[in-house]
C-alpha cells in the first residue's frame, strides 16, 4: 500500500516524516537529478519523491570532465529553478566541493542555498569526517543526505571510479562512517558503487533510508542521473544505469529533420548583393 502524502484533490511538498513513513512501511524510495525547470515540472508529474539536483550537473550541464569546478553560485542557480518547477517533490542540493570542509563554512553555505533557493535539504559527501558538519547543520534546522562510497568530488585521492568495500578495511571504514553520519543527523544516506553485500549490509544496520547508485538491490532506495536514465548523452551511460529511453537520438533526429526541411525549401531568385551595391 502506498504512503505518498498526495491526494487527488491536493498536492503538498514532501516532507522529511512522509520521507520516514514510506521507508518504515517497507516501500522503496525514489530519486533522480534534476538540473532546470522542464525537467523538474516532468518528474514531479511523475512522482519521484526526491529530485538532487547533484553537482553531477558540472559533468552533464556544463561539460566539466569532474564535479570539482562547479560552484556554490552554479547550484543556487540551478536548484531554484529546480524548486519553482516543483510543488510535490522534496528537493535536495548538493554542496560542491570545498564548502564542506568545516561546519561554519558548510552552515553559512547552506544558510545561502535555503534563503536563495527554497530547497528543503543539502547533501554532503564524506565519511567520519564529515559527522561535525552534519551535526552543525542539523542543529541549525537544514536537513542533510551524507553520501560515502564513491564520491566524486574526491574522484583524485580515489583514483578514478570503482567499486568500493573489497577489503577488510574498507568494509569497516564504510560501516562506521554510515553509522556515525546517522548518530550525528543525516536523514538519509547515499551509497553509490558498494559492493552489493556492503550495500546490504550498511542498510540493515540503520533505522534511515539508503539511496543507491550502483550498489545493488537492497538499498532502502534508487537515485540515478536522470541524463543517464532517459539517455540523453552522447557518451554511454555507467554499467549499472539502464536507460528507459533514448531521448539524445530523439532530439538528434528532430533537430536534422528541421534542418532538412528548412533547406528544402528553394530561395527566391533575388540579384547577388555586390551587384546591388554597384548600381
């Protein structure tokens, strides 16, 4: 049974308890990225409980090869138009890299996004580390999503993308951090690429959702990047995406039917300009 706080003659804004009581009665949780207006208007029609508008949009807006140049303005910008798209779904902004590094640089960020955007949660990557900033920020009223595993804005001191929690010592590192991130606040936490064993395991140790990506099944929840869902990319989508469409051909063959029928269409015989010009 469904426990989606809609109705048919109202729609309210998803909040953090409906978040709680869909993940206590047993149902799954939906996320994808979102990055501008249309898109967020199509997929709160759609029902996804939590759009993020990632700082993955620095790879799949703005042409970046990692999220590390998108900026504190880039998201504000793109996470309001998110919000005005939106009257159902609860919206999540990433903070980019290096705003959360300590918890008054990461507070005074977040206090920016929530008066400048009217986002109802920030999300964080980092381990243990991060449980301070988390803390501050809850303590404050701003919700927070942690997120470990692969974490892209450490994509150099990881050395590339993979599949994380094959050892011994990195199965407990990974434990104790999504444990100690929920002692210190976070609502949620984002597992993306764990083994799915790892997956498992971290999501039966907590009383809050996980969201995965690329971590299996088992996880409280899914997000994906939408671009990656609906194949609206020129480069293949990650392993553990499968698109529902293809919208990048769709557009590809739109754009050259107008193309053709623009240039179909004969010039009216007219003199050439410089003889114009000599009269």
């Amino acid at each position: 049974m469904s426990v989606h706080p809609t109705s048919a003659s109202s729609i309210q804004r998803i909040t953090l308890r409906d978040i709680q009581k869909i993940y206590a009665a047993g149902e799954k949780l939906t996320m994808l990225t979102a990055y501008d207006f249309v898109t967020a208007q199509v997929l709160d029609q759609a029902e996804i409980e939590m759009l993020l508008v990632g700082d993955s949009l620095g790879n799949v807006v703005l042409g970046y090869d990692t999220t590390i140049p998108v900026s504190l303005d880039d998201m504000i910008r793109h996470t309001a138009a998110v919000v005005r798209g939106t009257a159902r779904a609860l919206v999540i902004c990433d903070l980019p890299f290096g705003v959360a590094t300590d918890p008054i640089k990461a507070l005074e960020a977040s206090i920016r996004v929530f008066q400048e955007t009217g986002c109802q949660a920030v999300k964080l990557e980092g381990g243990e580390w991060a449980a301070p900033v988390v803390a501050k920020l809850v303590e404050q009223g701003i919700p927070v999503v942690c997120h470990i595993g692969l974490t892209p804005q450490s994509v150099h001191q990881l050395g590339g993308f993979y599949k994380h929690g094959k050892t011994e010592s990195d199965i407990a590192r990974l434990k104790r951090a999504a444990l100690t991130l929920q002692e210190a606040g976070a609502f949620a936490i984002v597992l993306e690429c764990l083994t799915q064993e790892l997956a498992s395991e971290i999501t039966a140790s907590l009383h809050i959702p996980t969201i995965g990506i690329g971590s299996g099944p088992n996880c409280s929840g899914q997000v994906l990047v939408i671009n990656d869902l609906v194949g609206l990319s020129v480069r293949p989508a990650p392993s553990f995406a499968k698109p529902k469409a293809d919208v990048a051909s769709v557009i590809r063959e739109a754009a050259l039917a107008y193309r053709n029928e623009v240039k179909a269409v004969a010039m009216k015989s007219r003199p050439h300009p410089q003889s114009e010009v000599l009269k």
